[in-house]
C-alpha cells in the first residue's frame, strides 16, 4: 500500500521596510531559536488565517542595517538579508546556517 503523501507545510515571511530603510524585525518568543531576532513570519497552523497572527513574538522593533550586525539574529538570516541587499556594506556577514529540524 502507498502512503498518502504528508500535506504541505504553509509558511509565510514578510521583509518589510520603512521610508528611513530600516528593516522590521521581531524577537522570537518562543522555540526555535527564542530570544533571537527574526523577519516577521513563520508556519500557518491549520485553523489559522494568515491575516490573524499567533502572539509569539517577545518583540517587534525598526532596525537600521548598520545596527544588524549588533543583533543576535535567527541562524541564516544575515546571509539572506546580505543576498537580497538589506545587510550594512562592508560588514563581516556571519556564515551561520539554518539549523536542520531535528529528526
């Protein structure tokens, strides 16, 4: 007998900017990688809409990008932000990678 394949995973992530250029970040409030600060997003749960988000954020905040490097930022992140242009120029970029799902 064949398996049913697993449904997908829905996610959703959102690089957001203001008119000065800082970029939004919030801090994870919880598991993975609590207490270090991401791009505003994650897995929609099933129930959930994307337009009402779960209250897992410890914080939200506007940051220059000459102040990222001072962040302790969620594992890849400096180097997505530093491929798509919102890194500080001339900043060491941290080559950190995403930390694989336990199995």
């Amino acid at each position: 007998m064949d398996e049913a394949p697993s449904p997908p995973v829905v996610a959703v992530g959102l690089v957001a900017r203001d008119r000065a250029g800082r970029l939004l970040l919030v801090e994870r409030g919880n598991p993975p990688h609590k207490g270090r600060w991401s791009l505003p997003g994650g897995r929609v749960e099933g129930g959930e809409t994307i337009a009402v988000a779960a209250g897992d954020a410890a914080d939200a905040r506007l940051v220059g990008l000459d102040q990222l490097p001072a962040y302790p930022l969620s594992p890849g992140l400096a180097g997505f932000l530093a491929g798509i242009g919102c890194w500080p120029e001339g900043a060491p970029v941290p080559d950190d990678l995403p930390v694989p799902p336990p199995r």
